[in-house]
C-alpha cells in the first residue's frame, strides 16, 4: 500500500530536500547517504518507506542535477554505461529480494538498517580517507587505474546495485571513490557528473520496484523534491568552485556518525 506522509511537516521535509540537493550537486554524495538515515532517525519513518520514498527523490534530483553537469559537457557517458550494464540487474535482484521476504518483514527491516548504516561507514571512510586509499593502492598496483578492463567497472556497478536497492546508500560516495581509483587521471568535476548521471537509471529502477511493492510516500516526495530541485541546481553550477577537500571532509564525518548511529538503532 502506498502510504501518506504527515503534511504538517512538510516544510522539514523541503529544507532537508534543499539541503540534500545542494550537497548532491556540489559533491556527487549526500542523497541517500543523508536523506535515508535522516528520514529514519530524524522523522521516524519506517525503513522501508524511507529507502522506496528517497530512491524516487534522488531519481528526480539528479536528473536535475545531470542535465546540468551533461549541458557543462561533465559527464563521461562510456564509464556511465559500463557502470548501468552491472547495476542495472543487480538492483532488479536487490528488489526481488525486498519482495520476496517481505517489506515490512523483521528481517528486511533488519537488514535495511544493517545495510545502510556499514554503507554509511563505508562512504565515510573512502571520503575522509580517498587520497590515502587511492595512493596506497597506486603504490600496490601500479598504473592500475590506467589499464583497468572494462568488466572492473562493471562489477563496481553490481556492487553500487545490490547497495542502493537495499538502503539506496553508496551510489554517491563510493561510487565516487571506486571512478576516482579506475579513472584517476578524468577530472574530479567528470567525476561527479558521471556518478549522478549513472544515479539516475540505477535509483529510478529502484525505485519503480518499490513502488510497486508500495513502499513510496508521495506527499513525503513531493515536499522533499519542492527543496531539492533549486537544491541541485545551484549545487551543480557551484560544483566547479566549491571547496571539495573541506565540503568532503565534513560530509565524511557526518556520515561516519550518522551510520555508527543506524547501526544501534
């Protein structure tokens, strides 16, 4: 059943969308990194709920967000594909997963929240530790980035799928991390476009399975989407002069504690 959302909130639901917005399209990362966990944590809303409502948000948001990075000619569209062809059907599994258990089930309430607060953890450590991984892993396998196979990229794509199916987390930052390691010489602004662009097919997919399973708020959509769509405009038109390495940082170690938090939940 597709559930109504308290509208007597949804003014904190249009600036938690503006904030949200603003952060995906400066930075790639924030969407279901922080509008999940806030929706959970902050407005009490059940988990399953929060992952269908936000995937369809992000859909929306960064096909906003790409249509301004594609238009700056910031979007690498071979990588986008490469990624698409493995998260494509490994978010299909991730719903029929969510389908076949139960949507409302103790175990998929479980597992969602297990697996949004370790992906949550994961995005915070490749943000605050990205140059250390990236080096460390250049020393270990030199030039890796530069002779990668294509199927690298597409088994980085299963993995982003089976993630944001279940928690719609990871697309942003680890996504982010995972191009920056394999295409360490495309600018960090090529990366950022790619990685929403790739967003857009992988959270729409999403998030028409959970709307089928009836998992999606639309009054909730609805406000969130009034805030995030200025959001990630002018996100994504400051996104050439934001302060990447100290917007990262403190975006790192928001989520860090955000997913320590949903873990003891």
């Amino acid at each position: 059943m597709i559930t109504i959302g308290n509208m007597a909130n949804s003014p904190a639901y249009a600036m938690a969308g503006l904030l949200v917005g603003l952060l995906v399209g400066m930075t790639g990362v924030g969407g279901g990194s922080l509008m999940t966990p806030l929706l959970v944590l902050l407005f009490g809303f059940h988990p399953t709920t929060a992952v269908g409502t936000d995937l369809l948000f992000a859909a929306v948001t960064k096909s906003v967000g790409t249509t301004i990075h594609s238009a700056g000619k910031t979007v690498e569209w071979r990588i986008v594909r490469r990624l698409a062809t493995g998260s494509v059907p490994a978010t299909l599994v991730g719903v029929l997963a969510i389908g076949e258990l139960g949507v409302k089930s103790p175990v998929v309430t479980t597992l969602i929240s297990l697996t949004i607060g370790i992906a949550l953890v994961l995005c915070a450590v490749s943000l605050l530790f990205k140059e250390w991984i990236v080096a460390a892993l250049n020393r270990k396998f030199p030039g890796f980035g530069e002779n990668a196979p294509p199927w690298v990229t597409v088994a980085v794509g299963v993995v982003l799928g089976l993630l944001v199916s279940l928690s719609s987390v990871g697309a942003g930052a680890l996504g982010t991390v995972a191009l920056i390691i394999l295409y360490p010489r495309l600018p960090l602004v090529r990366i950022v476009g790619s990685d929403i662009a790739h967003a857009v097919p992988l959270t729409l997919l999403a998030g028409l399975g959970h709307l089928y399973l009836g998992t999606i708020d639309f009054s909730l959509l609805g406000a969130l989407l009034l805030g995030s769509v200025p959001g990630i405009v002018i996100g994504s038109l400051l996104a050439r002069h934001a302060p990447d390495h100290v917007l990262k940082t403190g975006l790192g170690i928001i989520l860090g504690l955000v997913g320590v938090r949903m873990l003891l939940k």
